[in-house]
C-alpha cells in the first residue's frame, strides 16, 4: 500500500514567491493534516480537513497561506507571498479512526521550503 | 491548557544501554498518546500507542512505552540501546474525542559506540 505522498521534496525561493505543496493521502483516510516543523521542533497543526472541511484552521497564517482539500482526497498548500520567517519543512499526513480513539497519523517525508 | 512536555532536549547513551525517553501530559480527562520515530530527512513514523486498557504498551524496534496516570506520564523506554536507534522521538497525545494531535518538541537520542 502507497503511503502518503507529498511534492515537491525540496523548494528554494526568493522572498516574496509564491510556492504551493501537494500532499496525496493514504486511499481511504478521511483525515488529513498539515504540519508546519520547524528546525528542532516538534510538528505544529495548520490545518486538518475531515473529507473535503476544513475542521481546524485556526493555526493557519490566512493572510499569505491557503489550503484547499478538493473531492476530499488530495491536498495543496500554498503561500503567496512567501517570507523568510516560512523556512521550514511542511508535513502532511492521514488519518482514518476505526473504532474507539482516534486514528494513528501516518506522515508523508515532507516538503522542505528554503525561502532566500 | 493541554499540552504534551518532553523532558530533555537530547539524550545519549551508550550502546547497549537502556534508553529512557521521557514524556508528560496535561489534560483531565486520559488522553491517547503516541512515540513517533523521525530519521534525519523523513517523516514520521508510529512506534507505539497507548489508546485503553493494558498500561504497558509495546512497540516496534523493542521500544516500550508505559502510561502512569498517577504520573501523567507516558516514558519510552528500550532495554538495550542500538546505533540503529539514533533519531528524534516525539511524544504526541491525543486529549479528548477529536483528532487534534498535539506535539511535544522532540528529544533527540544519540547512541555512542
């Protein structure tokens, strides 16, 4: 079974770019999510989409990110413009709760963003 | 405020060694909790989780994991450290019936020869 797949692996832009990542989840996990990590940091929560809604985005910078999740299965993310301060890795991961507790969160490797 | 702390920024042991990784939570109510492993330039992956019943919960690699709620804790623990073992661990919980992950900053365990 395919895991959870994100484009591009790495991203270098200038200061004001806009950049987009694609995150294609596990077939048949409802659940998806967006982690922003940072260097020596543990993944904090931008947005998580149960199917196609956008159920939690309050950690979203919506000024400069978007997010959309169409047909409830793959995923962008895009920032426009992009800062310095944006320099991180991106993680996308999935999710599908079967009974009780929620389900365990299967991670893509990730989309490294260098912004110059 | 719900929360998951690690204690302990990095850790080094020696091969061989035990391998103690701690981690503890705030909530009132038991959450769910989960070790995640992440090797340099990867995402990442379950080692183990706690959802009900037995306490002490065991996970891949020989990696353990006990949850003590007269403790709030939840430590991982490996009785016999492997250089393959070298990576960030995070601790993460899972606070009420939603599915909203938080995170603990990651310890980052180096195993010396």
């Amino acid at each position: 079974e395919a895991g959870v797949v994100q484009s591009p692996r790495y991203k270098i832009i200038e200061k004001k770019q806009p950049v987009a990542f694609w995150c294609n989840p596990i077939s048949g996990h409802n659940t998806l999510y967006w982690y922003l990590q940072n260097l020596g940091q543990g993944p904090e929560l931008l947005i998580r989409y149960e199917n196609e809604e956008a159920v939690d985005d309050s950690q979203l910078p919506k000024d400069r990110f978007s997010a959309e999740r169409l047909k409830g299965v793959d995923s962008t993310l895009k920032i426009q413009p992009a800062e310095l301060g944006d320099s991180a890795v991106y993680l996308c991961a999935s999710s599908l709760a079967v009974g009780q507790g929620p389900g365990e969160l299967f991670f893509g490797e990730g989309s490294r963003l260098t912004v110059l | 405020a719900q929360s998951v702390t690690q204690l302990g920024s990095h850790v080094s042991v020696s091969e061989g060694a035990l391998v103690l990784l701690r981690c503890n939570y705030s909530s009132s109510v038991p959450p769910y909790l989960f070790w995640y492993v992440q090797y340099p330039n990867q995402g990442l992956q379950l080692l183990l989780k706690y959802t009900t019943g037995a306490t002490l919960v065991k996970g891949i690699n020989g990696f353990e994991a006990e949850f003590k709620k007269s403790e709030t804790s939840f430590h991982l623990t490996k009785p016999s450290a492997h250089m393959s073992d070298a990576a960030e661990y995070f601790c993460a919980g899972v606070m009420n019936t939603g599915n909203q992950f938080y995170f603990g900053t990651g310890t980052s365990l180096t195993v010396i020869p």
